[in-house]
C-alpha cells in the first residue's frame, strides 16, 4: 500500500478558496484529461512542456504503470489506470471533504492573530458549530471571517465548523459540545412524519431558539442526460437504479425516508439503500464516477460535478442554539451578518439556494412546518 503524506501552506487570501488537498501528480493528470495534450496541461500549470513530460516519466516510473497513451500526433488520453487514480482522487476528496474543511479552519484560525491581527484589535469571537454538511454554511465560514461585521467595532469571527448528521449536531449542542447546530427539515413534512418524530424530542421551546437561515433544493442527482429518465423515487425502484445513500442520522437519509413512506415504498426496493457515502459531494462523485446511477442531494453539489439535477422538494436549513447562548457576543455577531445584505446576496448568487428568514430569531412553529 502506497503511504501518504500530508502538508500544507499559506496564501494570500483569495475570492476563490483553493483546493483541500494538492497533489502534484493528480494536479498534471487533470490538466492533461482537461486540454488534451501534454503542452495543454504545462500552460494550465504555468510550467515548461519539458518539466511536464519528465515529472510524468518519473511518476509512470515510480509506480509501475503507464499513466498517458504516448502515441506521436495523437491527442494526449489518460491510461485506464490514470482514469482510475484520478477517480479515486476525486472520490477521497469528496469523502473527507467535511473533515478537511474543518482542519483547515482551525489551521487559518491558528496563524489569524500572529499573520493578521493586532495586539490593540483584541481577540476574534468563536462560535462551536455542529450541523449536517452544507457548502453555504462554508461560504458563510469564510464571510464572516474575512469581512467586516456589520456593526462599528465588530472584530472578526471564525465559526469552528464540525460537519456530521442533522440528529448528531442538535445533539451535540444539547450535550454542551457546541454554541450553534445546524440542521434541514422538510416543509412538507406533517405533524407525524418521520422528521416531526425525530427532531422533536431534540427540542424545547424553553431551551431552544431557532435561528432562519436558508432554502436550499434536494432532489435526484444524475448522470447528464438523465439516460434512466428518472423523476421520483418510483422511477428509481421500478428501474432499478443502482442508488447511492447518505448514512443514518443524517437529514438527507431522513428525507429519503420520507419520500418512500409517501410512495408507500419498503427500503429494500431501492437498490443501493445501504451503500452510504459521508456527504452530498460524495455522492455526487459516485454517480459522475459511474459507479452508481442515482443518489440524493443538493442542486449544489450535483451542479459542481457537472451532473444533472431533478429538484424533488425545497428544504429550509436553520440553526439552533440554547436561548441561554441567544444574546452572547459571538452569537449577536453572528445575526449581524446573517442579516446583511452582503451575505444575502452571497447566499442567493449560490446554485440551488436562497435566503429565508436569514438571522431572524423566530417561534419553532413558524419555521418548523411539524411542530404543534
């Protein structure tokens, strides 16, 4: 087995967010699967065409395996074996990507004051989020750290992100393991659904306060084309899709649940209802990778690997905190920016997302269709 290392650096702060994990080898094998030739791939590496072809030389050497077709006049094609590595690549990103987004904003949290701040500034406020996996809650990781608060005098904030399921992170937040949670539900969902069953002995109304935070669309992520021409969770049973799921205790598994319940469809006739991957990311790289041919997710995360997207339902994504926590600093900056219209605009301006209720402190029934 191949052994990894892991390092990382500092760079100025950009509009785009680089990438989690670089990798010399998979950077060069994308450049060539992306231009087609091995010159192509040297101009979007900003390297020489000499450099290029040793370093793949070195790495065909290394590992024992051809990674390029090298045919004179052809266009440049990976091997199937460099089809493989770059798949496999892509899917342990997708994987990790939680845990690598939350590593490393303890890592900028770590260098913010000796690289960026001032002993006169004073220290940042910190906010513990657990909450299921969202890229909103990551553009907001990196709004709210680089931008201004609203409010003369607000010092920076930097939300300590750790993504698990919607059921873990409300409770996380009971157990005092965190400040805020972050969690979806559907607003079809009835006074005895599954998603009422479940999260309502997770909350209090003398405890808890519930936070607006997002719509965001969940439906069936698919190959481009939609060659299975699948639009409900019955076409997939019928066809036998080979499915791809989200583990338990995550929303978007309580969701699919749902869906069946109201099909009046058992688990078992979804094919691939135990195959599980750790985000919504993930299961969009498991259907681009062609390894599976539906799973269910974000219109974000289908759009990002190029998939296509049939929206089934839209879901609201709010937070939670204790009402003791409610009028703290941290949190009070917080509200500030979610209320802004720098970080509404932001918001909307994301594929399958949009502001609701954004900041807003409001009654569990008024944001929680369920609740009596």
């Amino acid at each position: 087995m191949r052994k990894i290392e892991l390092s990382y650096s500092l760079s100025p702060r950009r509009t785009e967010r680089p990438a989690l994990l670089r990798n010399p080898m998979m950077d060069v094998l994308h450049a060539v699967q992306a231009s087609g030739s091995i010159s192509g791939a040297a101009r979007m590496q900003g390297l020489s065409y000499r450099h290029v072809w040793g370093q793949l030389k070195e790495w065909e050497a290394d590992l024992g395996q051809a990674l390029i077709f090298w045919e004179r006049g052809q266009a440049a094609r990976l091997t199937p074996f460099g089809e493989r590595l770059l798949a496999a690549e892509r899917l342990a990103q997708a994987r990790l990507g939680p845990q690598l987004e939350s590593l490393r904003a303890e890592l900028e949290r770590a260098f913010a004051v000796a690289l960026d701040g001032h002993p006169s500034e004073g220290p940042s406020e910190l906010i513990t989020l657990y909450a299921s996996h969202d890229h909103a809650l990551i553009e907001l990781q990196e709004f709210a750290a680089a931008e201004p608060g609203p409010q003369r005098g607000d010092p920076p904030l930097h939300l300590d992100i750790r993504f698990c399921g919607s059921v873990d992170a409300i409770r996380a937040l009971n157990e005092g393991r965190c400040q805020l949670a972050g969690f979806h539900t559907q607003p079809f969902a009835a006074a005895g659904s599954l998603s009422a069953r479940t999260y309502r002995p997770l909350l209090k109304p003398g405890l808890h306060k519930i936070i607006g935070f997002a719509r965001r669309a969940q439906g069936l992520m698919v190959a481009r084309g939609n060659p299975l021409r699948l639009r409900t969770v019955q076409d997939v049973a019928r066809l036998q899709a080979r499915f791809v799921n989200r583990a338990k205790g995550t929303g978007t598994r309580l969701l699919l649940d749902e869906l069946l319940a109201q099909a009046e469809l058992p688990p078992q006739d979804i094919a691939g209802y135990e195959r599980v991957e750790s985000s919504h990311a993930a299961v969009a790289t498991a259907v681009a990778s062609g390894s599976a041919d539906v799973g269910l997710g974000t219109e974000y995360a289908a759009r990002a690997q190029g998939l296509d997207f049939v929206p089934l339902t839209e879901e609201r994504y709010l937070l939670v905190c204790l009402k003791s926590a409610l009028d703290t600093p941290p949190l009070q900056a917080l509200l500030r920016r979610l209320r802004s219209n720098a970080w509404q605009q932001r918001l909307g301006g994301l594929p399958g997302y949009a502001p609701d209720h954004c900041g807003e402190v409001a009654a569990m029934k008024r944001l929680l269709p369920w609740w009596d």
